[in-house]
C-alpha cells in the first residue's frame, strides 16, 4: 500500500516537474550559456538559473562543450542564434579574444575573457573573476590596500591576480613559483603596468628570503590541492604557514584544502575560492540583464553552492 502511495506520488511530483519546465521555456526566452571543454561539470547553470528563477527573468542558461578549434565558430553562431550573453572558460579565455568586437580595458590588460556580453555589433569580452575575487574578499573583510601579498604560482590566474592586487593598492607583491623565471617575469609585466616596483618573483622554496617582521595575505593561485589530489599542498614547511595571517585558496573543491588547514593551524584566516565563483557569475548576470542582483538573491545563490559542494566530490569549473 504504501509502495503503491509512493509511486503515485512519484508520478505526479514527475509530471508535475515535466509541467513546470515546459512552461518555463517560452518564445521569448533568451539563451545564455558556457564556452568551455569540458563542461559537464560546471556550476555555471546552477548559479543562472537560479538567478533568472528568482528574478523571474525569460532566461535560461546552458553548457556548450566546443570541440577543439572550434571558438570561432562558436562565437559566430551564437551571434547567428541571438544569444545574449556568455561565459568562456578553459581552454578558450584568451583563445576567444580576436573573435570580439570590443573587450573591456581590464580584460585586455589580463589577457582573459569570461563573460561575453551581447551587442548591436556582435560579443563585448569582460573579465568578472577578477572583480569577483575583488566581491568576494571585501565580503570576507581580507584587505588588500597596504597589504604584503603572496601570491602561490605563476600561470594566467597568478598573473590576473598579481594585476589585481596592483590596481587595488597592495604595497608589496611576491610571486612564488616553482619555476622561478616564470614569477620573475609576470613581476616584470605587474610592475611595467604599473609604473611601479612593487612585484618581485621568487622561488616557492626561498621561504628564508620572505621577512621575518612581515605577515602576509598569501593568495594560491595553482591547482596543487584540487580534488581529486586533496592530500597535496603548494608548501609543506610549516614555517612558511607562521608568515601568513590570511590564506586565500582559489581552489573550492574541496572546500577546506590543506593549504587553507595549514593557515588555520598556525592561527590564520583561511577562505576557499566558492564565493569568487558566485560574485563572477553575479557579475556576468548584471552584464548581461543591466540589473543589479539583491542581496537576498544572492544569498541564495550562495546557499545553493554550498549544497553542492557539501553533496558532490567532483571537481567543478
Ligand atoms: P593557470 O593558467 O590556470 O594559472 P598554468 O598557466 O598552467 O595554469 O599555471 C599553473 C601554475 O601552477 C604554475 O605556476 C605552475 O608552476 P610552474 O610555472 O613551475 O609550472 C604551478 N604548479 C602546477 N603544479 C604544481 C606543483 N605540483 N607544484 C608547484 N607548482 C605547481
């Protein structure tokens, strides 16, 4: 009787489902969505989806994997289809550049798109990680104007944060890497745009060269310590760990990394990186809707992706 209850249950909750996502999509709903490869992983839908839900907006959002080669095309067709805004992410942040018609100035100095919004002309190139970073440490109260920074690694993320940090008034900025060449020239690059000397690149093993009057906000900027390879961490001398007072992980998955368990140990404050990619998509949806989220949305957003963080154990993008 009781399986019998269910299973009618079941059906009408299904139908019912099946109802509410005809109706959803209408002839004036707008698409938005994900450049990317892979995709399938992304959280991107969940966060716009949510958004478009909560403000009752004729907008759906969905994940298109591109083939390799094939941005071009891509951003071609989208503008054929009308589509109105896009997030681009790996491999096609910097690929998918000389296919817009304009890119936003702080987006051309990183070097990297994410958010493509539509035009009369074709696609306008924004970067939001970045300003959602920005969101998502003064919602964390980290400062960063006056501030000492570390930043962990030396690849595209590094350097876009190295240029942050910059523009937001960091007094001194060292790039660790493991190759060292690689830290000594996106500090080049920070101070060139700069007109200042405020970077410099060292060796993530020349701990000794750090000061010792110093604490820093350390930023790690790498993949080391992403799911699946949790028990991996950028450095492993504790030493290093007594230099910091807030750890900033742009990893979130998991959602405590060693790096940030480290900071916790010797007394630091320690953020993942789930709230830069809530404000990135946030920002995105205000490029692309000229609204401005509420508060209220946003935390729901953001209550959303920490139930898939706590549920899922893959890594996302
Ligand atoms: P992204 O564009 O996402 O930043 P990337 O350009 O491949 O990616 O950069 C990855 C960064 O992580 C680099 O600084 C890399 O160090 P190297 O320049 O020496 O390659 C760093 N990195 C990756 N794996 C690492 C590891 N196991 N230990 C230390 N650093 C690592």
């Amino acid at each position: 009787m009781l399986i019998i209850r269910n299973k009618k249950w079941m059906e009408r909750n299904v139908l019912r489902n099946e109802g509410e996502l005809v109706g959803m999509i209408k002839g004036c709903t707008r698409t938005c969505g994900l450049l990317g490869n892979p995709v399938e992983h992304t959280l991107s839908p969940m966060i716009h989806n949510t958004l478009a839900e909560s403000t009752e907006r004729e907008l759906v959002y969905v994940p298109f994997c591109v083939p390799q080669g094939g941005i071009e095309a891509a951003v071609r067709g989208a503008e054929a289809l009308n589509i109105l805004g896009l997030n681009v992410t790996v491999p096609y942040k910097s690929a998918v550049i000389p296919f817009l018609h304009d890119i936003d100035p702080f987006a051309e100095r990183i070097g990297a798109v994410n958010t493509l919004v539509r035009d009369i002309d074709g696609f306008k190139g924004y970067n939001t990680d970045l300003p959602g970073l920005y969101r998502a440490m003064c919602d964390d109260h980290v400062d960063i104007e006056g501030e000492h920074v570390l930043i962990l690694g030396a690849g595209g993320v590094a350097r876009a944060v190295a240029m942050l940090m910059v523009e937001k008034g960091a007094k001194e900025i060292i790039l660790m890497n493991r190759t060292l060449q690689k830290a000594e020239r996106v500090a080049r690059e920070v101070n060139e745009f700069s007109g200042t000397k405020t970077a410099r690149g060292i060796s993530i093993t020349s701990i000794g060269e750090l000061s010792d009057k110093q604490s820093y906000l350390a930023i790690q900027a790498t993949s080391v310590g992403m799911y699946p390879n949790i028990d991996e961490v950028i450095i492993e001398d504790d030493t290093f760990y007594d230099k910091v007072h807030v750890g900033y992980d742009l990893i979130f998955n998991p959602s405590s990394t060693r790096f940030m368990e480290k900071v916790q140990e010797k007394g630091g404050r320690a953020y993942n990186g789930l709230k830069m990619l809530l404000y990135q998509g946030i920002l995105a949806y205000e490029l692309w809707t000229g609204e401005e989220v509420s508060a209220q949305n946003i935390n729901k957003v953001y209550k959303r992706l920490l139930e898939v963080q706590k549920n899922e154990t893959k890594d996302a993008i």
